[in-house]
C-alpha cells in the first residue's frame, strides 16, 4: 500500500464518514501515524442525500474530497480500497490493494440498506444510502416522467407518475415532502402535457406514526405537513413483494408503480474477522465498552453506527445519527493518545442535541430536550444547522446558492439526467 514506514504508532480509520473523519481530524499533526481506507474517495453528508435524488443539489454539494480533509495533516495518509479482512493474530488487515499492519484499528465503516432478508425488494426496489444510489433514483424519477408523457395507457402512465416511499422515518418523510414539491411546482411548468393530479406519492410505514423515533408532536405534525403537500401516508402498512411493477402490502393496498424507493431500514456493515462474540447479530452492530474498544480486543475498536455502545439511557446503543458518530470520534482521538502516553481513559457521554426532519419550503420539526416546534422557524434551524454542517467553505456557499434560487423560483435545479438508470 506504500506507507511509509514509521516509529510512530500507526493507527488505520476504516471509514471516512463522519466518525472517521471527526477521528482523522482530532489526531492531526500529532505524535502517530494516520492512515484513512474507504471504497470512496469523499466523504458524504448523507442528510442531505435526499435533496440530490429529489433534483435540489448537485452531489458535488454534499461531498468533500478526503485527501482534502487531511491534506495538512502531518503523517496522514489516504487510500482508496475496500477492507476484506481483518487479521487479528497478526494486526493486519487485508484490503483490495494490499495488506497493512497497525498498531491501533478504527472500525468507522456505518451501514448498509437492510432489505429484512426479501430478494424481491432487493432486486426491485431503489436504496438510497450513497451518492451513486441517490443519483439513480434521481434519473429514475425523470426518466419516468419522460415516459408518462409518451404513454399510450392510463394505466401505464399511473404507473409512471405513482412513486412510493417504505419508510416514515427522517429519510423517507423528507424524500416524499421533496418529490411533492417537485410535483406541485415543476410538474405544471415542465410538463405541462401531464395532469399534475395524476402523479402520486404514497409513504407506507410500519409503525402507527411517521417519525417514530421523534415525539409525537413532530409526528402529528409533520403527517399534517405531508397531507397538505398531497402525500399519501399509510401507517401500519408493511411492504410484502415488488415485482418492479406492483407493490403488495399486509393490507387491501396494492398499487401500481414503477418507482419503490427503499427507506425502511438500515443493518450495520461489519468487516470479516473477528470473532462472533463481538457483534450483535441481529443489528450487525460490534458490542463496544464507553471506551469504544470492541469487546475481547484491546486495540481495536468500533465507532458511529456500526458501533453499539449498551448504556442506562441507551441499553440497545446509541440512534444511528451523525451525532454520536461525531462525538465518539473527537473523544477516540484524544482517548487513543491516552492509551498511547499510558494515561487513563475517558468514558462516552453522549450528548443528545435533539432531533429534526424538513417536509418541505417553511416546514420541518424540531426536537430540543425541553421544547419542540414545528413550522417555519423549525425549517430554518434545520436549515442553518444542515448548512453549517457540511465540509468545506464552498459546499456552504454552493447549497446556500441553491437553497435561495430554488425559494426565490420554486425551482429544483439540478434536474438533469447524466447517466441514464436501467433496472
């Protein structure tokens, strides 16, 4: 893999997310050798993933070069490979470019979709967990609405112009309210061929509410939000079978649509190697202490979403957020240069700042420890918080320029097809 070789501690962050970015940047420029391993070379803001499937953002908006993170960082190094193995008798890991030794692991490698074990939703419906899978569903939408306009049936052109969201959580809710803003304010303007009415958005989701891990005030509100956006929002509805052409439902609900974008759930992304004593199977999740070690092994660990961490407040782990994630990998910086000096450890706490989810233009839900709200005051925090979140001076001013263009116009931008999608 060509590393330098080195005297200092080396220590590998498999994951450039935000746990192993936040990781990356607390170790900068100190006594150890830094080296950064992830299948992409960018980091993604994945909050905003939505916002490129819906037509709102250019990817380039919500990913940043890693080089760039560390580029002046002093004995930091990047690559680009996947990690197959993990060799714990011989501290080494295995990867598609090569073998690298260390002296500390970072397991920072987040989830994956979880399709619940069903082949057919797998093979038919639309993830959307990257900025590839994002840019799929994105042509997909278009692509569709090209065909319903060129439709020789009703039924078909229904098929074409039904998009159906599993999932009410923060994804699936902010998915479902951007494609009925791209109904309601860019269907009557670009097509105007296609009868506005006919496009149908249907959110199906298990629980009795949307946003079941929010309160149920963000709940009631944000399904009051979706309904006055023309959302169609079943609850109690689990997805059975898709075909690529009928979805069918525990219930009388079948519908007829060529678009089934998956947002029903996520499993952990582990790495082959360790012991199966370490992972909580059902979750795919590694069992760490406060210290965020992974159990039965002392140099490695396990951060963010592919880390469960069982405390009072949080005996299943901590939510699989950005939030924990950034605050375990700032705290593992400075906890591994305590193990390093021979100093002792400080234990996890973390830090619950709330919750939010935007619908919509002037409408979102905001979950503060003592106050919750919703409206347009809750969409300008998410918005102010989002954008103050990204990487990089200019993704902030590039989504800060979209943001505004697209208010001011009611306008999506970005909605181009540049690599036509095939099922």
């Amino acid at each position: 893999m060509n590393i330098p070789h080195s005297d200092l501690p080396r220590i590998v962050i498999i994951g450039g997310g935000f746990a192993g970015v936040n990781l990356a940047k607390s170790l900068a420029n100190k006594d150890v050798q830094v080296v950064l391993i992830d299948k992409h070379n960018y980091h993604t803001f994945q909050p905003l993933l939505y916002q490129v499937s819906s037509s709102g953002l250019e990817p380039d908006s919500i990913a940043y070069p890693l080089r760039k993170i560390i580029k002046r960082h002093k004995n930091s190094f990047f690559r680009l490979a996947e990690v197959q193995q993990i060799h714990n008798d011989k501290n080494e890991i295995q990867t598609s470019i090569g073998n690298l030794r260390y002296d500390y692991l970072v397991i920072a490698t987040g989830t994956k979709t979880n399709f619940f074990g069903n082949s057919a939703i797998e093979a038919n419906s639309m993830p959307m967990k990257n900025v590839p899978q994002a840019l799929n569903i994105r042509s997909l939408i278009l692509q569709n609405l090209e065909k319903a306009a060129i439709a020789n049936t009703k039924d078909d052109r229904n098929a074409f112009l039904n998009f159906v969201i599993v999932g009410g959580g923060p994804t699936g809710v902010e998915l479902a309210g951007a494609i009925a803003e791209l109904k309601n304010h860019i269907l009557p303007r670009d097509y105007r061929d296609l009868n506005s009415e006919d496009m149908q958005i249907h959110l199906l989701e298990g629980a009795n509410r949307v946003l079941p891990p929010m309160s149920e005030h963000a709940s009631k509100k944000s399904e009051t939000f979706l309904k006055s956006l023309g959302v169609n929002v079943h609850t109690n509805t689990f997805v059975k079978d898709y075909d690529g052409k009928i979805v069918t439902t525990n219930s009388s609900l079948v519908l007829h649509s060529e678009t089934l974008i998956w947002a029903a759930g996520v499993t952990g992304a582990p790495i082959n190697g360790l012991n199966a004593s370490a992972m909580i199977e059902r979750a795919n999740r590694y069992k760490v202490n406060r210290f965020n070690q992974v159990e039965g092994y002392e140099r490695i660990f396990a951060l963010g979403d592919i880390a469960s961490m069982a405390t009072e407040h949080y005996p299943n782990g901590h939510p699989q957020v950005a939030q924990p994630a950034i605050q375990q990998g700032k705290l593992l910086g400075k906890n591994l240069l305590n193990l390093i000096r021979n100093k002792p450890l400080k234990s996890f706490v973390y830090n619950d700042k709330g919750s939010m989810a935007t619908i919509g233009r002037n409408k979102a839900v905001v979950d503060l420890k003592h106050f919750k709200f919703g409206g347009f005051f809750a969409w300008f925090v998410w918005m102010f918080i989002h954008l103050m979140s990204l990487v990089g001076f200019r993704n902030r001013v590039i989504v800060f320029f979209n943001w505004t263009y697209n208010y001011i116009n009611f306008d999506k931008a970005a909605r181009l097809i540049i690599r036509p999608f095939k099922k």
